[in-house]
C-alpha cells in the first residue's frame, strides 16, 4: 500500500519533469509528431501514477463522479492538443508549460478517477487517453496552423530548406545579440532606423531577404554570423515589433 504511493509519487514527479522540457529547452522546438509523442508518454504517466494513487475498490462504491470525470477528461485533452495555438505555443514557453501542465491533470484524472470508480476502469481510461496522444502523432486533428499576420504563404522555397515556422523566441535572443546595438533593444531605434511596425514596410520574405543581403551601413551577418535558420527567426521577430 505504501510503496505504491511511493511508486505513484515518483512516477508523477518524472511525469511533471517531463513536462518542463519546453521551459529548459527554450526555443529548440522538437518537430510536431515526436511533440505529440511526448505529450502522449506524459498522458501515459500520469494516468498510471493516478491509478496506482487510487489503489484498488472493489464495486465502484465511491460513485459515478469518478466515472464521468475518467469519460471526460479525455476529450478535454484532445481539445488542449488543438492544432491553432501551435504557433502561440512554439513563442509563448510559459504557456506552452501550461498546457503540459494540464494534460499532466488530465492525464491524472483519467487514471485516478476511473480507478476510483472501479477497478480496471482507470487503466482503460490510461490507455484511452495514452490513445489519443498517439493518435495526434498520426497527424489526427493535428495541422500545424499559420499565424495570419505574417505572409507565410507568400514564402520562398528556401524556407523548405529550413522547415517550420520562424521561432520568434530564438528571434528575440538573436535580435539582442547581434541587432539592438543599432536598432535599440526592442527595435526603437538607434544608429539604425526604428524597426517599430517594420511589418507594414517589409514582409516577413522581404525582411529576410534583407537581413541576408543588407545595404551598407547595416552588416552583412548572413552566412558569416547567422544561419539561414537564425534569419529567419530574427525576421520573424522583427516583424512583430510595433
Ligand atoms: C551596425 C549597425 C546595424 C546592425 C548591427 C544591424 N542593422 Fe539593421 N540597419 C542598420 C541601418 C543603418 C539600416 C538602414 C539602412 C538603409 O536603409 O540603407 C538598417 C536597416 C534595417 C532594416 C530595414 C529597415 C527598413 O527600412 O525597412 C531591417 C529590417 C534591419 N535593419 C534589421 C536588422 C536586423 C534583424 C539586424 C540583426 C540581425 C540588424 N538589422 C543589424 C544598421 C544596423
């Protein structure tokens, strides 16, 4: 009885812990099915610490509460992993940790509530949900979505070469290193003209053509200092200063 707690314990802090890698790993987004492979072994991990938190009871006597919450959470999951706040995600690490955060609770909730109901319950909700992330793997209600205020579609066919959308986090640590100098720390302006709503001068394309190829005085930093990679997250940083 105790070392299951103990296990179950353990099994949740290496569930949370799992949880905190977009927080430590700022930035390095990891593609988005081994995301959602993530996700589904922290689903998996928490139900199976909710289960073995629930212990066994025999004949669902702790009533039918347990039941529809072990029948609802996993919907709600589902709807955590909606594929239009990608984009918010991949710049916003914090609320990004939110939504783990969540699904760790949810997760949880399935194991420890269908337990409580009756045994056997908890783990079929566990596996039902550890279902759900898998399924998001396979791309099931899962397509990355495209912020509207930048002209992504309008890219050029060297973005293939780099995949993705522009990691405006990444962008912001590169613009402070290599650009505030002339253009202020959040673009006012300095040596350099403001960069203030550069959106309405240059598209997210034109910017980087750009900062790839910039008229003197500006430096050239690409292919020396930055990599096509890195231009095109502080480009897409640029383009939303206002
Ligand atoms: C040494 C100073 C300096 C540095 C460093 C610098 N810039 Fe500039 N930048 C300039 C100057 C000066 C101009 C204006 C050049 C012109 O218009 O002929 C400019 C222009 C620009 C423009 C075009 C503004 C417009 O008119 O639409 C963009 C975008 C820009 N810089 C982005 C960046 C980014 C991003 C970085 C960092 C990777 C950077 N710059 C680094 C000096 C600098």
């Amino acid at each position: 009885m105790k070392e299951r707690r103990v296990i179950a314990g353990l099994v949740l802090f290496a569930t949370v812990l799992f949880a905190l890698v977009p927080v430590i790993r700022r930035g390095a987004e990891l593609p988005t099915a081994q995301h959602h492979f993530v996700h589904a072994l922290m689903l998996a991990g928490a139900a199976l610490s909710g289960i073995l938190f629930a212990g066994r009871t025999r004949g669902g006597r702790r009533g039918a509460v347990w039941l529809v919450i072990a029948t609802l959470v996993p919907a709600l999951a589902m709807l955590l992993m909606w594929p239009s706040k990608y984009a918010y995600f991949e710049t916003h690490p914090y609320g990004h940790l939110t939504e783990h955060l969540a699904l760790v609770v949810l997760g949880f909730l399935a194991g420890f509530g269908g337990e409580r109901y009756a045994a056997g319950i908890g783990w079929a909700a566990g596996i039902g949900i550890f279902a759900m992330g898998m399924l998001a793997i396979g791309g099931y209600g899962v397509v990355r979505s495209v912020p509207n205020t930048i002209g992504i579609a309008a890219a050029p066919t060297s973005r293939a070469n780099i995949g993705g959308l522009p990691n405006q986090t990444r962008g912001a640590a590169l613009f402070a290193q290599n650009c505030a100098v002339c253009h202020g720390t959040v673009g006012v302006g300095g040596e350099g003209p403001s960069l203030k709503n550069e959106r309405s001068r240059k598209s997210l394309v034109q910017a980087e053509a750009w900062i790839q190829n910039p008229a003197p005085p500006m430096p050239k930093l690409y292919p020396g200092t930055l990599s096509l990679r890195d231009v095109a997250d502080v480009a897409g940083y640029v383009e939303t200063l206002r």
